[in-house]
C-alpha cells in the first residue's frame, strides 16, 4: 500500500493519498480546495487520482471535494449519515454522477484496496471513518478524520461525548496493528491533545492515549474530553454554512492578487470595508501601520485568525514582503477570502509620504502602570490565552476569550474602561489590541504578559502551584484563590 500524507501547515491540516501499488490508482482523503497541488503530488509519486473521499464536513477550511469533481474525472464519496451538502443536490452537471454517498458497512474497492466505511460521529455529524485494507498483504489504515487523533480525540460538546464515545469504541475493534491516519496535527482547533505528527497504531493509542484508555467508563471518558476540548472558533460556523450551503468560485477561476504602488494603496485605505492586513513584525507595525490595520504575522495561526477578522462582506489589502505573497493567497484562499483588493510589498510601503497615512495607535503598557489602574478599578483585563493556560491561573478578575472567540463576544467588552489585553509573552495580546482597535476600543498590551504579573505578586486566581515553592521563589505569598473546576 502507498500512502502519502499531504500537510497544511497553515491549519494544522492533513490529508492522505492512498494508492495501489500493482495499479498505481489513489484515494484522496479530505482535500483542501487545491486540486492543483494533489495533482502535482500524485505525478511525483507516480500515481492517478481516481477517487476522492470526505471524512466528515470540515469546519476549519473550505472543502476541496466539489473543486476535484470540477477540475478531474475523479469519483467522490461523501457521508449518505446526514445531509447531503446544497452544492450538489439537485445537480444535472455530468459532475454529480460521480459522487456517491456511503453509509456505515459500505465499500468500495481501488484495485487491490479495500475500502469500507465506519460511522463515527460525535465530533461531526454523520462522520466517518475509513478503513483501507489492501488485500495481497493485510496491511490495513483507518482514516479516522477527526473522531481519533494520535494522543487524543477530536472535540466534542457535552451533548456529543457519549455519541463519540461509542464511535470509539467502534474503532477499538480493529486489530492493534492497524495504522490511524489523522485528519490533523498539533495546533488544530479540532483536537487540542495531538501528540504526533499524524501516523500512530490503535495499539499504541491503547497504551499511551489518555483518553482513548477510559472508553470503558462513560463518566471518566466525558471528564476526559472536557479536559481536553479545545475552544470552537467563532468562524466555524461561517465555514460550515459554506461547506454545506454555498458554491464557492473554483480556485482555478481565481485571478492572482494584484500588487499596487504606493499612491494606489493609499486610495484602498479609504475604501468601505477594506481591512488591511499587515504580515511585518510587531516593531514596525507599531511604528508605522496604518489605521484599522491588523497585525497577524505569516505563522501557523495565520489562516485562522484571518477567518475571525475579516467578515464575509469585507475585502482585503496586504502589506507584506515580495515572496510572501503566494502563501498569503493560498493561506487566504482555504478559508474562503478570495477578494483581496489589492497588495503592497513591505519597501514600497515604506516609500509612501507618511502625511497621507493615519496610524494605528496600538501600545504597550507596562506592569507597574497596569497594576495601578487594576488597583483604581479603571482597567478591563481579557486575557486571550487558550484554556488550559487560564485554568493554570490568571489575573484577578480578569475575562477570557480566545482570539478566535472575539470577534463574537466583543459586545461583552466594556468601552468606559481601558482594556488590557495580555497572554504568555505579547504575540497574541497584540493580535487582540489591533483587531479591537480597529474597532474603536481603547486598548493596550501588558508588555511581558502573565507571568510578570504573576511574578512581582499582583492578584490573581486560580495560581495552582504549591503555595511553598512560589513562597521559596518569591519570598512572599501570592494572593491566591482556587477556582471550581
């Protein structure tokens, strides 16, 4: 059996080309919306794409199903356990004779591959789970999307644990031996507890998945994924509606982003609806972004928090160096953001007379300064840490939301009192203050984050270190209350 793992790092992606290795014929599992670069792949590896198949509807990223049925002669596969998405309902294309919906026990053959459908719900509806047996060795892989990860399981509410539950024990059927193939590595909202790259054993996840061990005990299993739940972005639900109710353009269709001279960029800013998105470090974005701009840096959170930030109706201008600009597009495009206006490279913007610009005025401020207004009760505190950092302990009084939850409880956000943002460090606090800066809260980032605070003995709560060794540290006892859990 051949098998290939295709990666998106930009949302801790994975998909998988699995191949004969008598017919060189391939099954593509859960592609994002690029058949090009499949295409690229399979040629490299020296195999034709003759099927595609979805897990389960993806939240995180727009499918690339509907692109493969357009663009090759490929057969897809969807879940027949729920509804049938709207783009091919109804069809007369010559397109919509090839997707077939499988049900639980269904199967399908690849030349010597064996392929037979699971359900496993609970973290999507109708989810299922692929089981790839190719038949001259027995070697077997189950393509479990999102229900199992490699050191977890995929997320799930309280409502669902029990349904996702039974998926996995479904799956603790198979032999030990049998490969798990993941729908994502570490850093995805789908899962938090991926402690792997992406490949694993059902046997090794009996012996060292934590969660996967409590199956037996309904209630232990529940406690387990809670503990582990990640926090659903806001944008979810955005990627869902298109995945299951529009007809997005086909990337092939897509006209490369324009890149425009300084005078130009200058008339974008004045635009309706225009959000400037600005890739340079947080020293120059400080010194110079424009007004409204947001700071989301090229890195593993790009994609995601762009999804947060930029409404449906919104259009999109870039600053950024010259040779990012393709991965910016791409990072872009598996979202769904496919009107940028416009982009600048990071010289030519330097260029630019600075009395056309109004600044972003996004600023530090510092521990001792932050206290004081803590202490008159003149200051908001949001922490934007994730949730297993503000479990460990946080500022007294503090508000949590995610970066990805923002966006949506923003209107919780208090505008008679200045806000501090803070998270481990100031990479995502500055994230925070520029999104809601844009928004016209008055905001600022507690430079150094948490622990300084935490450090020099100003209040928090839920601090759950042994009060002995933060006194050994410090000298002094941190003022301290445990939380509910």
């Amino acid at each position: 059996m051949i098998v290939r793992r295709v990666t998106e790092p930009l949302i801790a992606q994975c998909a998988y080309l699995i191949a004969c290795p008598r017919t060189r014929r391939a099954l593509l599992v859960d592609p994002v919306r690029d058949a090009t670069r499949y295409g690229l792949i399979a040629k490299e590896v020296g195999v034709s794409i003759v099927a595609v198949i979805e897990t389960h509807a993806p939240s995180d990223y727009v499918s690339g199903v509907r692109e493969f049925l357009v663009s090759t002669s490929a057969r897809a596969y969807l879940s027949g356990e729920t509804t049938a998405p709207k783009w091919c309902a109804g069809q007369s294309n010559d397109w919509a004779e090839r997707v077939q919906f499988l049900r639980d026990g269904e199967e399908f053959s690849i030349g010597d591959l064996r392929a037979r459908a699971i359900l496993t719900p609970g973290h999507a509806d109708g989810a299922l789970s692929i089981l790839v047996v190719h038949l001259p060795s027995g070697v077997q892989v189950i393509l479990t999307g999102d229900a199992l990860l490699p050191g977890g399981v995929g997320s799930s509410n309280d409502l669902e644990s029990e349904v996702l539950r039974d998926s996995l024990l479904r799956l603790g059927q198979l032999d030990d031996a049998t490969v798990i193939l993941a729908g994502h590595t570490s850093g995805s909202s789908c899962g938090r507890s991926v402690n792997l790259p992406g490949e694993t054993t059902l046997g090794i996840e009996r012996r060292f998945n934590r969660v996967f061990q409590t199956l037996t005990d309904a209630a232990a299993f529940t406690s387990a994924v809670q503990e582990r739940r990640p926090d659903r972005p806001s944008y979810f639900s955005r990627m869902e509606q298109v995945n299951q109710h529009e007809r997005p353009s086909y990337v092939h269709q897509l006209s490369q982003p324009k890149e425009v001279d300084g005078d130009t960029f200058v008339q974008l800013l004045s635009i309706p609806r225009t959000v400037v998105l600005d890739t340079r470090s947080w020293t120059r974005f400080t010194s110079d972004a424009p007004e409204g701009a947001l700071h989301i840096p090229l890195d593993r959170h790009f994609s995601p928090l762009i999804a947060v930030s930029v409404g449906p109706d919104e259009r999109v201008a870039v600053i950024c160096d010259r040779n990012q600009i393709g991965e910016i597009t791409r990072a872009l495009r598996l979202i769904g953001i496919d009107d940028m206006t416009g982009w600048i490279a990071s010289d030519v913007f330097a260029m630019i007379d600075r009395s056309l610009l109004n600044y972003s005025d996004v600023d530090d401020i510092s521990q001792h300064e932050a206290h004081r207004l803590f202490e008159r009760g003149e200051a908001f505190f949001l922490d934007v840490r994730n949730t297993a950092e503000w479990l460990r302990g946080r500022i007294a009084d503090a508000r949590f939301m995610t970066l990805s939850q923002i966006p949506g409880l923003i209107g919780q956000i208090p505008r008679d009192k200045f806000v501090v943002a803070y998270c481990a460090s100031g990479g995502r606090s500055a994230r925070a203050c520029a999104f809601l800066h844009r928004r016209g809260i008055e905001c600022a980032t507690l430079k150094g984050g948490y622990w300084p605070w935490f450090g020099r003995g100003y209040p928090v709560e839920g601090a759950d270190l042994p009060v002995g060794s933060v006194e050994a540290a410090l000298g002094k006892t941190i003022p301290s209350r445990t939380i509910s859990q």
